[in-house]
C-alpha cells in the first residue's frame, strides 16, 4: 500500500470530484469521501488492469503485479475496492456509491468489448465511442455526477454533470489515442496501440475510407506484423498523410465543445 501511494498519479478524477461540487455548494466531508471512492476504486483497476495486460510499468515504476506477481496485484486491487466500498457505506453514501457502481460495471463491459473486438479487427466507428464511453468517460462521468450529488445538487444538475463528465472523458481518449500516432504534445509516433492490436479512430477511419488492397494490408500488418517496427511505422504514416489524425482531432474538439457548452447551460 505504501508503494502505491508513493506512487499516486495526477489524481485528475478526484479534481474532477472537487470542481463539480464547488459548483453548487462549498465541499463538505461527503465530497471528501466522494473523492477518496474514486481514487480507490480507480486504483484498484490500474493495478487489475496491469495484470489483464501483463504490463510490468505504471507511472514510470515498476507495477505491482511486476514487482509482487499476479496473486499479490489481485487480491492488492480487490483490498484497495474493498477500501472504497466500505468508506461509501459505513458512511452511509449509499447515493454516491450507486452512481460509482454503475462506472465500474460499464468500466469493465467496455474492456470486454475491447477484448472481443480486438480478436477479428472489425471495429465500426459506433463500437470504437461504445468502448471508450463505457471503459474511459463512464468514471469521468461518474466523478462529476458524485461531486454534484455530495454538494445536494438535484437530479436534473446530477444528470448534467454526468453527461458534462462523459463528453470530457471521450474527448480525454481521444487525445490518448492520437499521442499513439506522434501528437504534437509528443512528437515522436509511439504505436503501441497498434502494436497491442487495439483500433483507436485515427487508425478505423483510415481503414474504412482505404481502398481495398490498401486496408488489407494494414489489416495484415496490425493482425501479423505487429511487432515489425518498419511495417508499423509505415501504418502510421499512412494515417498521418490521410487525414486519420485531423478526422480525430476534430471529433476530439467536437466533444470538447459539447460539454463545454453543456457547462454554460446548466441549471442552477
């Protein structure tokens, strides 16, 4: 546990917990709490999500599972959502950790989706926002609605705040998907995504609009030649030079846009 917390990230979804409910009413101890669930619960699936990828880093450290094995990181991440679980109901949070519950459900729904749709390379644009919306902005969502609801927001501003959340969290993955291909943030391109096998948009809509011989061939080089640097380096080129990367960042704005404006009308 110690080694954990050593090794806490920017804590950006409890930032999220705090602003949403500054909102409506000064913070008080359930936002406190509110917060705290969701850095918890969030760890508990870095650390489970480590072993599901057999990763042996995280946040520049050894991981838990890379330093402990699978056994310890497993029953670390199960200690660390019981944690969670039980501030929220000896607290009696019980509206919070509903809401919390609900992430962490979709959470692991887009995972498997991921999964499954990773195995044959068929990913629509419609099955790619499904994936990140369960697995990514479902706790960005989640972190706002909480933080409204610990500072006595209604329904309706719970509602809207949730929806601000998911807007801001597909927006945040989108970004995460372009850093793949040498965002400007980063420079050089990593492709570990592709190397992974995982179908982000930049890479979906330069298949769906490749002609035919072209898409099978990136098909190929992301099916079998993942771990060839010359084959991958050359996808990402390809995706650069047809606008996959602007096609995205446009998305990515759009969604930016929307809950930003989201923001400006909701109710008091």
């Amino acid at each position: 546990m110690t080694y954990i917390v050593k090794r806490k990230g920017k804590q950006v979804r409890p930032m999220f917990v705090f602003l949403s409910a500054k909102l409506f009413a000064p913070i008080n101890d359930s936002t406190y709490r509110a917060a705290s669930l969701v850095e918890l619960l969030h760890t508990a699936t870095l650390v489970h999500d480590d072993v599901v990828d057999d990763s042996d880093e995280r946040r520049g450290f050894f991981s838990v599972n890379a330093l402990w094995k699978n056994k310890i990181a497993v029953l670390v991440g199960d200690y660390l959502l019981s944690k969670g679980l039980l501030l929220s109901v000896k607290n009696k949070d019980f509206h919070l950790l509903e809401i919390v519950s609900e992430s962490v459900e979709a959470m692991s729904e887009g995972e498997l989706l991921q999964i499954e749709k990773t195995r044959n390379l068929n990913l629509s644009e419609e099955i790619y926002y499904d994936i990140i919306r369960k697995k990514t902005a479902s706790l960005i969502a989640s972190c706002c609605a909480i933080g409204a609801a610990s500072a006595g927001a209604n329904a309706e501003q719970i509602e809207q705040m949730r929806l601000f959340g998911e807007k801001i969290g597909i927006a945040f993955q989108m970004k995460d998907d372009l850093l793949d291909y040498g965002d400007s943030d980063i420079g050089k391109p990593t492709g570990i995504d592709l190397k992974e096998k995982k179908l982000t948009l930049p890479i979906i809509y330069t298949i769906n609009n490749a002609d035919s011989n072209t898409r099978a061939y990136i098909i190929n080089s992301i099916k079998n030649h993942n771990t060839d640097k010359k084959r991958i380096a050359e996808v990402i080129n390809y995706v650069n030079q047809h606008n996959g990367i602007n096609y995205t960042r446009k998305a990515m704005e759009q969604y930016k846009n929307d809950a930003l404006q989201i923001l400006e009308n909701r109710s008091e």
